[in-house]
C-alpha cells in the first residue's frame, strides 16, 4: 500500500510542478535539457499513475504450502510490504487502473504517430508532383507567395522552401533558414514534439500535458535558433525568423517561421548565456532522477524484503 501510495502522491507533485517549470526562466538558456525535463515529467507521472495501479495488485491470500520453504518466506515478506486493507476490490481497481492507462497511452502512441505519417507521406507525393529539387541548396522549392521554410521528418527528408522565401532572404539569411532546419532534422525533434502530444492526446484534461507538448515544440525551435546562431551571425537569423514569422503553420512539420518568431527573435537580440556545465549536469541528473523514481518507489519494499532480511 505504501508503494501505491508513494507513486500517486508522486505523480501529483509532478502535475502540480509543471506551472513552475513553465515560468521558470533558465529552459530558454537551455532548451534541450528543458525538453528532457517536459518529457521526464509527462512520461514519469503516466508511469507512476500506472505502477500504482500494479502495486495494489499484490495478492493478499496466503501461499501455498506446496511451495518451497524459502518461497513461501520470500513471498509472504513481499506481501507484508506492498499488502493493503482493500482486499481484491481494491486489487481490481488497480488492475483496471493500470491497463486504461497503458492502452490509452498506447492507442493514442499510435493513432498520433499514423496520422503523422500519412499526412507525411500524401504532402511528399505533393512535394514530387509540385516541387523541385534544388541541388545547391539541398532542399526542395515550390512555387509559393508565401515566404516559408519548413522541414519533412527524418534525417534524409528534404527541406522545402518556398520562391517567395528565396527572393526574401539574402544569401547569408538563406544559409541560417537552412542550419535551423536542419538542426531540426539532426535533432529528431519532430520525434520529441510527437512524444510530447502523446500524453496530451491520450488525457486532454490534465493541463500539465498540454503545457509539455506546447513547450517542446517551443524549446525545439529555440535549440534550433541556437544550432543556426552558432553557424551564422545571429542577426541574420534574427532577420531571417522576421521574414518568415507570417508563415502558415505546416501542423506535424517544424518551420523557421511560426507564431513564436516574435519571441524568439528578442532571445537572439538579447543573447542569454548558456547554462554553466555543472548546472547543466546537474539538471540532466536531476531529468534521470525523476524518470527513474517511479521504479525505485515500486521496487523498494522488494528491496528492503530482500536487501534487509537476507543481508
């Protein structure tokens, strides 16, 4: 019971937590290690709401005495640790918890990434019909009047750019466009955006799931900004996102453009330092800490069982 207990009284501090990373200041100083702690958090909190479920599961019954000495002193240890005054009902609460949880993860894991990946594949049959590839640039143009920039999933897919956004950047804005984009596909961030909508699609209600899939798609764009302004002036890159903050939203691609171009433009004017490295490892062991904390507080009655009674 007080495995259970631990592991929903977890999950809770871990929704109610996600306000105070949204407002907190340090992400845009380092926004992949922010994407980390958006998916630690999302994710930890479904799995600690689950193994919460599979802790109440515990049998309350007593072994049977065909079972061999040692078995039969192991398991009723295990059984006093995780046992629970609910009896079965309570039991088959957390078993029905635990298999809604993980089938609704599931479906919407896969409904979310098959929607992708159709849409995907009908836009790259356009791209073929429509566009044209650009060897220089290595990217494919289109024939649009609206400046845009975006990129398809996957490290050998294209990034396809717009004539309008060709006749609006000068060359060294075009090469900025052309590192974010990139950034994007080295990144795999199409893929961190995705597992980020997965727990808001499968439980729309918690606000703390629609905040990490917001953030992540917006700290993907920031770390993409920084991969570009590392390799090209920042200002060009600035000015490049202010040309192209009018574009239309491609919805599973990720763009140099968009609705946070604004916002991002005055982090590149403004330049903020980077996180120091021990802050920076700090926190990667803190986004360890809370994906591995759910395991640690199903497993440690079995541990204190076997680490304090055999030792």
């Amino acid at each position: 019971m007080i495995a259970a207990a631990g592991l929903l009284v977890y999950a809770g501090l871990l929704l109610a937590g996600a306000p105070l990373l949204a407002r907190a200041g340090w992400p845009d100083r380092a926004p992949r290690l922010a994407i980390a702690a958006w998916l630690a958090q999302a994710y930890s909190a479904v799995a600690s709401v689950a193994l919460a479920g599979l802790a109440l599961l515990v049998p309350t019954e007593r072994l049977s005495g065909l079972l061999a000495r040692l078995l039969m002193v192991c398991g009723m240890a295990l059984r006093e640790k995780y046992a629970h005054p609910g009896g079965p009902a309570l039991a088959a609460a957390g078993g029905v918890l635990a298999a809604i949880v993980a089938a609704r993860l599931a479906w919407c894991a896969v409904a979310t990434l098959a929607a992708t990946a159709r849409t995907g594949r009908r836009h790259r049959l356009r791209l073929r019909l429509a566009g044209r590839p650009d060897e220089r640039l290595g990217a494919i143009v289109i024939d649009h009047n609206e400046p845009a920039a975006y990129c398809m999933p996957g490290a050998r897919r294209p990034v396809v750019l717009t004539t309008a956004a060709l006749r609006l950047l000068d060359e060294t804005q075009l090469a900025a466009v052309l590192a974010h984009e990139r950034a994007h596909q080295a990144g795999r961030h199409h893929l961190l955006v995705a597992l980020a909508a997965i727990p808001a699609a499968a439980f729309p209600l918690v606000p703390a799931f629609t905040d990490a899939r917001d953030e992540v798609a917006r700290l993907a764009e920031l770390a993409a900004d920084d991969v570009a302004a590392a390799r090209s002036p920042r200002l060009a890159v600035a000015e490049a996102l202010l040309a192209l903050g009018s574009a239309p939203a491609v919805a599973w691609a990720l763009g140099a453009g968009g609705s946070t171009a604004a916002e991002r433009v005055r982090r590149l004017i403004a330049a903020p330092d980077p996180l120091s490295r021990t802050a920076s490892t700090a926190g990667g062991l803190t986004v360890a800490a809370l994906s591995a904390l759910p395991l640690i507080l199903l497993a440690a009655p079995a541990c204190c069982v076997f680490g304090v009674g055999y030792l």
